[in-house]
C-alpha cells in the first residue's frame, strides 16, 4: 500500500495532475492509507461485478471470507470522510448480464457507475497466447443492451458498449507505449521516450471523437465538486 500511496502523491503533489484514480477491488484499502494519501486521490474506483457471491465465484472476483458489498460500503465511508470521489466499475458477461443491481447501486451512490460490455483482446483475453481466457464470457450486443435498459434510470449509469470502449482510451504499458486496439489486439507504438508524445500518439489508434462520445470528459477532481453525496 505505502508503494502505491506514494506514487499517487508523486502524480499529484510534484507532477501537479488535474486528475489521479486508483482502480481497485478494495479489499486491501485500510483506513490509514486514506489517513496518509487520501488527500493526494481524486477518485477511488472499485471493481465490482456482481452484488450476488455465488456469481462473483463464477466470474473469478470472490474473495474467501470477505462479502463485496460490506467493501464497498467501508470504502465509500472512507471516500466520504476524506474528500476523495467514490466510483464503480461493472464488467458485464454471461453470468451477470440479467442481473438487477439498481437498488444496491442507489444505496451505495456512487458518483459514477461505468458498465463496461466484456470486450475481447487477442493475446490477452483471447487467442493462443492469452493470460486468461475470457470467450465464454462475452454476451451479445442484445444482451448488454437489455441491461442497459434495466439501469438506464440511475443517474449515476454509464455504459460502454464493446464499440465505445474500443480505441476511446490512450492506454500506456510499462514501457511508456501507447497501445493501438484497432485490429482487436494491443498493438505498441514506439516508446514515448525514444520519439515524444506526438509522435507516439500518431500510433496510438485514438479515437477522439468516441472519447467524446462515451462520455470521457467529465467532472474528475476533487476540486471540482461540493462532495454533497
């Protein structure tokens, strides 16, 4: 935790930016990493795909002895008490897709609840060399949509369809690459380091106008908000 607390006050307190968020499923988040980093943070993502145990079993998110539901209770307190913006994330598939999860999402109100359809990416997700395979996860586009339809009335609701998703994020590695998903697969353009940003970018295969499109400029710093959720 101290490792990460640290990057996270490097990004803020000495490169100064506008916006730093962590992704997590917050099973490790303590009180007292808010306490010491809390204020360098501006959103505080929490995976979560389900509400219901047996399915996060079946999706790979259980975590043994713990419930999610009392996690992401706990951290949207701590996110409260210290100012930092409270958000969820939902990867849709086979399992949840007819899933009701409105009410749980009104309890916890967050300020934004992305819902993302489960997206295949060759070498990744898919394909001979893949880490994890994920084929018989992904559901059609009826099917996302019919979830859609199904939350559509929470204000804090954002989807993203496969189409959406595809090229609408500038997304770096390790190595300070951009990653082009044009062709389905995560295609690196030269480092950043070696040629510049521009340069980089020119290969990165983003799409500017879908970033726009799926509401990828939004209100994303602390400083932005009276905090009066």
């Amino acid at each position: 935790g101290k490792f990460l607390g640290e990057m996270v006050k490097f990004c803020k307190a000495d490169l100064g930016m506008e916006s730093v968020t962590i992704v997590s499923n917050g099973s490790l988040i303590t009180r007292r990493w808010f306490e010491e980093y809390g204020k360098y943070l501006d959103i505080l993502a929490v995976s979560c795909d389900s509400f219901n145990e047996e399915i996060n079993r079946k999706i790979g998110r259980h975590a043994k002895g713990k419930n999610h539901i009392e996690i992401l209770e706990r951290v949207r307190g701590w996110c409260l008490d210290f100012g930092v913006l409270f958000k969820i994330n939902s990867v849709i598939t086979v399992h949840n897709y007819d899933e009701d999860m409105g009410s749980v999402i009104e309890s916890l109100d967050p300020v934004r609840w992305k819902v993302f359809q489960c997206l295949l990416i060759d070498g990744e997700n898919a394909g001979e060399n893949a880490l994890r395979r994920a084929e018989q996860l992904t559901i059609t586009d009826q099917q996302f949509e019919e979830f859609c339809q199904r939350h559509a009335h929470l204000p804090q609701f954002v989807p993203e369809s496969n189409d959406k998703m595809r090229n609408s994020y500038l997304v770096l590695d390790e190595y300070m690459r951009f990653l082009d998903n044009t062709a389905g697969t995560k295609k690196p353009s030269k480092s950043l380091l070696d040629v510049g940003v521009e340069n980089a970018m020119n290969h990165a295969g983003f799409d500017e106008r879908m970033f726009f499109k799926r509401g990828g400029k939004y209100q994303w710093s602390r400083g932005d908000t009276r905090m009066d959720w």
